[in-house]
C-alpha cells in the first residue's frame, strides 16, 4: 500500500502540469524569430525534401548543394506537425516541443529514480516542469528541447545501464547522435557520459562492451551527419558556415584564449543568476553539499551536473536564455536531492535548526511563483493585432522584407529576412546596405524592435549577438530614398513597428534573384490573405534573431 501512495498524487499532478502548460502554450514565450524560421524550412521540406524554407532563400541559394546545409532531423520531426495541421501555424510546432518536453522530464525521472528513488524522481521532474528554462524552451518552436531531451534521454541510459548491457548503449550512443543532428550544442553530454562511466566502474570502463557500443553507435551518428551535410558539398558546408557564423561559434576552449573563456564563465554564470534568481544562492548551496556527501549517488549527481555546466561553458561560446535548458534539468536535479536530504534530516531530529529548510522551501516557492507570474499576460494576442494591421498594409503581389515575425501571416508572398541584407553584404565584399536591398527589391519593408535592437553605428562585438549588426545610418538613408512611410503604430512588445513601402526604378531580371527565390516553393500569392487566428504567429518583438 505504502507503494502507491506517491503514485496517485504523482498522476494528478502530472496532469495538473501537462495541463498548465497545453494552457500556456501560446501566451509565453512571446513568438519569437527562430519560429517563423525554423517552421518556413518544415513548410518546404513538405514540397520539396529539403531542409530549406523561404526565408533561407536570397544569399544561401546561391550556393551549389545549398539544400543539404541545414538539420535534416529536426525539420522532417515538425513537417509532419505542419502536414498534419494543413497549413504553416506557431501550434502545431510548439506542440511538438512540449513533447520533447515530456520526454525530458521522463529522462529526468528515470535518472531520479535511479540515483535516489521515486520520491527524487518526483520531485526533480517537478522542479524541472515548473522551471523557467522549461516554459521558455519547451513552448518555443526551436530545437534546444529536443537537444535536451535526447541529451538526458542517452545520459539517463548509460547511467542506469548497471548490467553494462550493450544494446541498451547501442541506443544510448544513436540518442546521443541525433541530438547532435538537431543542434551541435548536443556534444555537451558526451563528456558526461564518459564521466559517468569513469565514476562508476573505473578504467575499465573503456574495456567493456558497453563503451564499445556506445562509441560505435555514436561514431556512426557523425558519420551519417558527415554524409547528409558535408560529403555531398563540402565547399558549399565550409562556405556558408563562414558566412553565417564567422568565428562566433569556434567552441571555448579551441579558441585558446584565457579571456574568452573567462567570460564564458561569467556569461554562464549570469545566465544561471537571471534563471533561478535568489535560488541561485541554493543552487550553489546545494551543489557543496551534494559534493561532501556520504552518499555516492548524491556526489554522482553532483558530477553530473558539474561536468555538463563546465561542458557548456567550455564547448558553447553563446550563452542565449534558450540554452539554459540544456544544464538546468541537471541543476534542479541537485536541488531536489538537497531538499530531500534536508527532509530527511529534519524527520530524524538530525537537523539542529529548521531555518535552513525553510528558507530553503521559501526560495523554492518563491521562484516557481516567478515562473508562473508571465503566464498572467497573453503575448500571443498582441501578436495578432500587429500581424493583422500589417496585413492590412500589404497588397496581394507585394514582396515583403522584415523580421520572420510576420511570416505566418503572409507565407503565400515572397518574403525575405532583412538578415538576408547582411549575408549579401558578406557574400559581396565592398557591398552596403543598399546594394542588397536594390538587389532583392522589396515592395514593403518593415520596421520593429526586432530590427531596431540591430540598427547601431557601434562596431560589432565578437559573439553572435552583435554578428548581425546594421549601420543605422545607412538603413535611414536607404529608406528616406526609396521608401515612404505608410504606417506606423505602437505595437507593444513588437515596440514602434514602421510600414514603408520602397519604389525602384526596375524590376530585376530572374538571374539576379538566386535559385530558390525563382522556384515554385516561393508559394507567391495572387490575392491578400487576410490573418486567420488559428494559424498566426510572431516573433518576440524584444528578441534578436538567430540560426544557431
């Protein structure tokens, strides 16, 4: 009997959560860039096989073997959400994280379970669901949850694999290989792994058939990522690697150099500060005691946790909120095993003074209240009022260029990415800003936040945030010149959004406009399609976008 006394409590809250988050799927986080993106690439897939939409299209199709340059997994996973909804919508695809979001939580679970018992599990799986990190990622159209599912999924094998068992890190090693498909950030739990092993059972580990397999398994995943995406064009691979990252993503540590590693640290760090607030005082809190433990599960979890947090710092040199995720699972795994033992102590008389476990429970609730408190407004609405008064501006053969917040309500034009403004000016040396916007013509250009947040006459930094940086005083002068003002309007969290609509001399002959924008997949539309609200979405007018 004693057995199901977690269980029913366990379900109904299980439910309670999954429940909470279905509600708030729309209302947070507000849509944000990478969506519309990511979701214009799952669009294509459908008609075309490959991973590449239209806002890919204008500097990246010009490349020969453009199409195998992207992740092919992630893409083909949501165009079966969007094939099945009929239509290219935020939903369907932020559905589909919030299933890799369960996953996750099952993986946390089994790794509970299997460091500490049911009441572990339980707890890190609901510390984990109410998390900051889990409503930003697991709501997000983007690929980080996945990353992290599978990351823990293949951890979680390997950890509770005691029979060493080859089959099962088989499939531990072809986990840990997808995740890495669907986004490089997955080589952070590699390392854990080993350590994992090492920890467990020695040097030895390396002898035995279970490392063997995992290796293989996961040697084969690199392969295969080799053969979709280099072997077929490795010049094409290597080119627009450079043109769109640069060196913003050469990993930490293979830079070497002691001050960007450094301030990985601290962006890290401050990551952490600004996702569990007071809690992180606890974390840290939590960690020292776990690390002085008599238990050696509980220093095994510390381990864990330690190495992936060090595996982000020096494998990832941008430390976005989006990221947090992928360690934070292992964090708040820490803190649930603290809680416990403080628990524990307290039932046994162990605990000489209560204060400690109450501020402990205090900073607990308080930052779960937090997590809550964005659930109050609906983001989600004031994207629909934005979308629909642009649409009201735009006329059925206009090609649109702006942030990839607006997509999903004119999908059927031709749409560029204003980002596609400084990959020409990349791919064409001794270019500007207008060069590329009298390259690709736009009839409508819109300004948000979004672009706002990039427009500055400062040099760009070295991390990817300041890689997409435009000269405010060109992009002014480009539209004094081309463009007049049609609209403008407050449009909240999108902030003062700007209509022009931009007159040229000619129209430019097709070879000018690269292969794909020539296509049929464009979907240019012959008549306005008004919004719908069961198929809009946006793009967090505060955000700054990005591909990585």
């Amino acid at each position: 009997m004693k057995r199901y006394r977690l269980i029913l409590p366990a379900g109904a809250l299980s439910i309670g959560v999954i429940g909470l988050h279905l509600w708030s799927l729309l209302r947070y986080p507000a849509p944000f860039v990478d969506e519309a993106w990511y979701a214009s690439r799952a669009w294509a897939f459908i008609a075309t096989g490959k991973p590449f939409g239209v806002l890919d299209a204008g500097v990246f199709d010009r490349f020969p073997g453009y199409g195998s340059y992207f992740q092919w997994l992630p893409v083909a996973i949501q165009s079966i959400a969007l094939r099945l909804a009929g239509h290219p919508g935020l939903f369907p695809l932020r559905v589909v994280s919030l299933a890799f979001g369960v996953v996750l939580l099952a993986a946390v679970w089994l790794m509970g379970q299997y460091l500490g018992g049911r009441r572990l599990a339980f707890l890190s799986t609901l510390l984990v669901a109410l998390s900051q990190p889990f409503f930003y990622s697991a709501h997000m159209a983007r690929y980080d949850v996945m990353v992290a599912a599978l990351g823990f999924l293949s951890v979680s094998l390997m950890l509770v694999n005691s029979k060493r068992r080859a089959r099962v890190a088989l499939v531990a090693g072809l986990v840990l290989a997808m995740s890495f498909e669907i986004h490089p950030n997955g080589m952070i739990y590699g390392p854990v792994i080993l350590v994992v092993g090492l920890a467990q059972w020695g040097w030895s580990y390396f002898g035995g058939r279970d490392f063997w397999a995992f290796a293989g398994a996961t040697l084969l995943g690199l392969l295969g990522y080799f053969a979709i995406h280099i072997l077929p064009n490795p010049h094409t691979y290597f080119a627009l690697n450079h043109l769109i990252y640069g060196s913003t993503h050469v990993p930490p540590i293979a830079t070497g150099s002691l001050s960007i590693l450094a301030a990985g640290m601290g962006n890290e760090l401050s990551l952490l500060l600004s996702t569990y607030l007071l809690g992180f005082v606890l974390v840290i809190w939590a960690a020292i005691a776990l690390a002085r433990s008599e238990r050696r599960r509980e220093r095994l979890l510390f381990l864990v946790a330690l190495v992936l947090l060090l595996g982000q710092v020096l494998l990832v040199r941008n430390e976005f909120t989006y990221y947090a995720i992928l360690v934070t699972p292992g964090l708040d795994m820490v803190l649930a095993a603290f809680l416990l033992r403080m628990t524990r102590s307290m039932a046994s008389m162990r605990l000489a003074h209560p204060i400690p476990m109450v501020l402990s429970s205090l900073m607990m609730l308080g930052s779960m209240v937090v997590n809550l408190l964005p659930l109050r407004w609906n983001a989600y609405q004031d994207y629909l009022r934005v979308q629909d008064r642009i649409n009201a501006d735009v006329r059925p053969e206009d090609v649109i260029m702006a942030s990839q917040t607006y997509w999903f309500g004119l999908y059927q034009h031709r749409y560029y990415s204003w980002e596609q403004l400084v990959y020409f000016e990349r791919y064409s040396p001794g270019s500007g800003l207008e060069d590329g916007m009298a390259e690709f013509r736009p009839d409508i250009f819109i300004v948000d936040s979004n672009i706002e947040g990039f427009t500055t006459d400062e040099g760009q930094s070295g991390l990817f945030s300041g890689f997409f940086d435009i000269p405010k005083a060109e992009l002014n002068e480009a539209l004094a010149e081309h463009g007049r003002l049609i609209d403008q309007f407050d449009g909240g969290s999108y902030g003062q959004v700007r209509v022009y609509r931009l007159s040229w001399p000619n129209s430019p002959p097709d070879s000018q406009l690269g292969e794909f924008s020539r296509s049929g997949t464009t979907l240019t539309s012959t008549s306005k399609r008004p919004v719908e609200r069961s198929d809009t979405a946006g793009v967090q007018g505060t955000g700054r976008p990005r591909v990585g």
